[in-house]
C-alpha cells in the first residue's frame, strides 16, 4: 500500500458517488415542482367557478347496465365527454413541463458559448503562432493519463491561476487563465495538480451534471419563480379589491385578515421553501463534486501537490459556518485537505442528504394525483370510446382492461420511478456508510442510534415537504378549518402521519442496513458486487414505493376525511404492507442466504474463508487484502 502508516483507504469509486445521488434528487425535484405547479398555475387565470372544475372536475358515471346496448352506447359517450373536462388542465400541465425542459435544453446547450463570450476566451487550438504548443503538449499527454479525449483549450486573458471544465456531451472544453498558463513554466507540478483536477471533472462525468444543474435552476427561476410569485401578489390584490369594492364591511376585513392575507403568506413561504430546495441541492452538488475530482487528481499522483496547493491558500479563506455552510459554492479547503488525506470521509453520512430526500416524498406522492387526472381522463376515453364502437361484452371488457392498464402505467410507473430515485439516493449513501463502519470496525451500537437518526430527519424532512408543498401546505387547513374541526380532525391524522411516517421510514433503513451489511460484509469477499447490488437498489425502492402507500392515505386524509374509499384503503394497506415488509425480508435473506451457503475463497489464492465481517482483512493464507475493490 502507498500509504506509510498501513491504514487502508476506502476508494471513493467503489460505489457510485454521492454527487450522482445528489443529482438524481434534484432531478426529481424538479419534475415533480412542474408538475404540481403546471397543475396549478392556470388556475390563476380562470373565474373562481371555473377553477373549481379544472382542479377538479365533476364527473358522474353511469351506473353499469348491461342490459340495453342504446343504453351502452350513452353511457360510452357521457365517459368521453366527462374525461374531455380533464384536457385543459393536462393540457396546460404538460405544457409548462415541456416549456421547462426546453428552457432547460437551450440553457444547457448554450453554456459553452456563454462561457466564450462573457470571459473573452481565445482558443488556443485555433492558434497559428505556437505560442501554446507547450502547454496543449502537457494537456493531452495529461489526458492521456486519466484516459480520456482532451478537450479543447481556451486562454482566459486575466492573470488569475483559475481553470474551468466546460461542454456539452463529447465535446469537452477547457479554460486555462492566463496566469495558470505560466505557472506550467513556473511550477510544473502545481500546474498539474490544477489540470488534473478539472481532467478529473470529465472523467466524472460532472460536467455534465453541473451545467444540466445549473440550466435547471435557471429554467425553474424563469419558467416558476418569476411568474408564481408575481401571480401570487396579482392574486392577493385582486381579492382584497375586490372586497373592498362592494363597500367596507366588517366580514370582508374580517377576511382578509384571516383569509387572504395568511393564505397569500402561506403560498410564498411555501414557494421559497421550494425554489430554496432546488437551490440548495444545486449547490450540494456543485461541492461534492469538488471532492471527487480532487480524488482523481490524487490518483494521478498529485495528492501531495494539490494538499500543500490547497494549504498555502488555508489562511486567506473565509470559513462560513452553520447554515451559511450549505450556501457555499465550494467546500471549503480544509475539508478538501481531510478529504484528500483520508477520502474515507465520503463514506460517512451527510445529514442533509436524508433531509431533502423526505422533503422530496410528499411531492412525489402529490404528483400521484396530478398524474390521477391524466389517467382518468385517458381511461375514460378509450373504455367509452369502446362502448360507443361495440356494444359487445367481449370487446368491452378489452378496451376496459386495456384502459386499467394505461391507468397503472400512467399513475404508478412514474411514482415508482421517482421513488426508485429518491430511495436509491438514500440507499446508495446507507451503504456508504455500512461500509465504513464495517471497515473501521465501530458497529453496533452507533449503527443503532444511526438507524434511528436517518429515520428522525427523513421524518422531518416529510413534515417540511408537506409544509411547503405549494398549494397543498397543510398551513392552509389552520385557516381553511375551524379550532374545533383541527382539534377533532385534522390533528389526530396529523399525529397518525408522522407516527406511521417514522415506522415506515425506521423499518425501511432497517431493512437497507441490515443487507448492505449482509451484502458486502458476506458475499462479496473478492469482487464486485456489482448487479447484485442493483437488483437490491432496486428490490429496496420497490418496498419503500409500497410501504409509503398508508403513510399518503393518512396524509390525504388530513385534508378530507370523508372520503369512503380512502378507508377501505387504508384497512387494506394496514394489513398488506406489514406482510409485504416481512415477505420481502425474508425472501431477500433467503436469497442471500443461497448465495451465502456458497463457499466463499480468496480471490488470490482461493482458500475458503471463515464466516464474519471480513471486509479490508487480510488473507491468512496469501495476505491478500480481502473485498480489495472497496480501497484505494
Ligand atoms: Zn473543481
Ligand atoms: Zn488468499
């Protein structure tokens, strides 16, 4: 081992990297805020009895009669006209989606040139004098290193020592100030460790992910921010006028002190908190990217270079602390030191990972609904339409079926996509930190307290989510109900939400602690696991995506508590998900189990190994390090 005290490192690239999971998280955020806010913004525009309908429109099935088929094809056309209600709203909806992912392309395409433009860049490949032969030379042959395609140089005319990866897909670009450029003269290996650490960006593929993040950010501004909070004000001035209009009376003050005005703050408190979450992740990934590609530069051998670089800077450097942290646009230098000395850190648990993705969970399941519509809407369609075509049982039951199906689809694929996101994010840093914990050998205990605190601050993380949902904040029900009704109703659903919340939540960690351990303390001695750990990602999204199902029907009943259909449910899930849960937990551990009874050898000299923890042990029979694949 290079390291001189013989302690081993954790590779940082032994599973896949916090930024991915990080990046993921916003990119559910930000499907899942068009949705909602698509859903809701044309509301805005619409007469109060209009508005009504296209939240939600009535709708009245006919009751099933077989008999007549004059009395069929009636029905069938009622069905039509009914799921017609839903098209504007879906209409608008996919829309303003679309309109975010276009905002969203054009932004991210035009970055490269932006870049030129506002910083004056010159291409160095393009130059004919000569004069940057030297430093493209060193490029490519550092590129060559890291194995990938060097990209495409531009000197910046400033005399700073800033380096900046850029570029869409394949074509990479890289901006080398003019003061770096004669530092290649001055200090080779300080030159280096620079490059190598922006060499590092590409081969991490973050450069992608960071301009795809930024142009997000951007995109939600402009499409989102901008317009929801000038409608908001809009909205709020429109009301109290036209109270005011019809002459003062002491209900309309009474209502505008206790209706308009608080449901006005509501709406932007909410707003914030989401253009503040996108944000905020947006920035999270922009530093845990920085650690990862001053790990690649390490692995290229400037580890030492780049610690005494980032050193001479440690004094000049503003440390923001506290909340001020999470604002930072780059870790700060200290951390990047530690993390260099011992990339181990990357293994331990951020905290604010758990938080956004239960903030995330509400939204997810909200988008359930605006999804509902379009589901309704389609099946209605194509079942009625069905009818209309053919009154024959047969064929009726097809097109029923066929519309059944494009209700799951169009319903539960996309939640259970965006909880395959969410829970993977999750999933993927838990394991990170069962390796670690693994590895350094302090188990048990803390990883029981830690179960427990993943859990309180997803649980938190929910609360807040439902908290700043905009238009459905449970806020609104403090000013839309009345004491006794909150008392009677809607607190003890609360209460039952969080508590079922925190179960769940509690018995998921359980359940994704306890086979990560199983999983590379257990089977993967020598090797990767490589599918292996996807097929449980994905066995582990699935039962979060299920075992969420009561904590929603509590959560929708927070809000009406008179719908019969939401009780049966709930009798249904309170029942099935318990059996699920420990159905799954049994087949997983027999699964593993299987592969367990399995004789396990060294990979290097293959002698079968004990059972137990064995993770960065060494072999007693050749010394081979054991799991090698997880250390640097
Ligand atoms: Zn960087
Ligand atoms: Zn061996």
């Amino acid at each position: 081992m290079e390291n001189s005290s013989n302690k081993k490192l954790l590779n940082p690239f032994a599973l896949p990297s916090e930024t991915d999971a990080r990046f993921r998280l916003l990119i559910v955020a930000v499907i899942v805020t068009s949705l909602i806010l698509g859903n809701y913004i044309p509301v805005y525009f619409l007469p109060d009895d209009l508005t009504k309908d296209l939240l939600s429109p009535d709708v009245n099935f006919t009751e099933k009669n077989l008999d007549s088929p004059d009395y069929l094809k009636e029905s069938g056309m009622n069905m039509i006209y009914n799921s017609l209600e839903y098209f504007p709203s879906i209409i608008v909806m996919f829309f303003i989606l679309f309109l975010t992912t276009v905002c969203i392309v054009i932004i991210y395409r035009r970055h490269p040139g932006n870049i030129k433009s506002k910083q004056n860049l010159i291409s160095a490949d393009k130059d004919e004098t000569g004069k940057y032969l030297r430093l493209k030379e060193e490029i490519k042959n550092l590129s060559d290193r890291c194995g990938i395609d060097p990209p495409e140089i531009f000197i910046a005319p400033q005399f700073t020592t800033g380096s900046q990866a850029f570029g869409v897909s394949e074509h990479k670009s890289i901006r080398i100030d003019n003061g770096l450029r004669l530092m290649l003269i001055k200090n080779r290996e300080k030159f280096r460790s620079v490059i190598l650490h922006e060499l590092g960006h590409f081969a991490n593929r973050d450069v992608t992910k960071t301009y795809i993040s930024q142009s997000v950010w951007k995109a939600v501004l402009y499409v989102f921010a901008i317009p929801t909070f000038i409608l908001a004000v809009f909205t709020l001035l429109n009301n109290v006028i036209r109270k005011l209009s019809g002459g003062l009376e002491s209900g309309d003050i009474k209502d505008i002190f206790f209706q308009s005005i608080p449901a006005f703050i509501i709406l932007i408190l909410s707003l914030t908190g989401v253009f503040l979450t996108i944000h905020l992740l947006l920035k999270s990934i922009l530093r845990t990217r920085e650690f990862y590609a001053d790990r690649r530069a390490a692995n290229e051998g400037v580890k030492e270079s780049l610690i005494s670089y980032f050193g001479e800077n440690l004094n000049k450097e503003k440390i923001s602390s506290g909340i001020k942290g999470f604002f930072r646009w780059h870790p700060s230098l200290k951390e990047r030191i530690d993390c260099l000395k011992d990339p181990s850190v990357l293994f331990v648990m951020r905290y604010d990972l758990c938080f956004f993705v239960g903030l995330l969970i509400p939204f997810s399941i909200l988008s359930i609904l605006t999804l509902g519509k379009v589901a309704i809407s389609l099946t209605g369609i194509i079942s009625g339409a069905g009818q209309v075509v053919s009154q024959n049982p047969g064929f009726n039951f097809l097109t029923i079926l066929i519309s059944i199906l494009l209700f799951i689809l169009l319903c539960f694929v996309p939640f259970i996509i965006t909880s395959y996101l969410i829970s993977s994010s999750l999933g993927n840093q838990i394991q990170r930190s069962v390796i670690f914990s693994l590895s350094s050998g302090d188990k048990k205990i803390p990883g029981f307290k830690k179960l427990f605190l993943i859990s309180l601050i997803l649980t938190i993380g929910m609360a807040a989510g439902c908290l700043i949902l905009p238009y459905f904040s449970v806020l609104n029900i403090f000013i839309t109900s009345g004491v006794k009704e909150i008392l009677t109703e809607k607190l003890p659903f609360m209460i039952l939400t969080i508590i079922s919340a925190f179960t769940v939540n509690f018995l998921w960690v359980y359940f994704v602690e306890h086979f990560s351990e199983s999983l590379f303390c257990r089977y993967n001695k020598s090797e990767k696991p490589g599918k292996r750990n996807f097929i449980f990602n994905i066995i582990s999204s699935l039962l979060l995506s299920v075992m969420i199902l009561p904590v929603a029907v509590f959560y929708f009943k927070i809000y009406s508590s008179e719908i019969e259909l939401l009780n049966e449910l709930l009798i249904y899930l309170l029942i099935a998900v318990p059996v699920i849960y420990i159905m799954v937990f049994i087949l997983t551990g027999l699964i593993l189990g299987i592969v367990n009874s399995k004789k396990i050898a060294c990979n290097n000299c293959g002698k079968q190994l004990p059972q137990g923890n064995l993770i960065g042990k060494n072999c007693d029979n050749c010394n081979s390090v054991i799991s090698r694949w997880l250390y640097l």
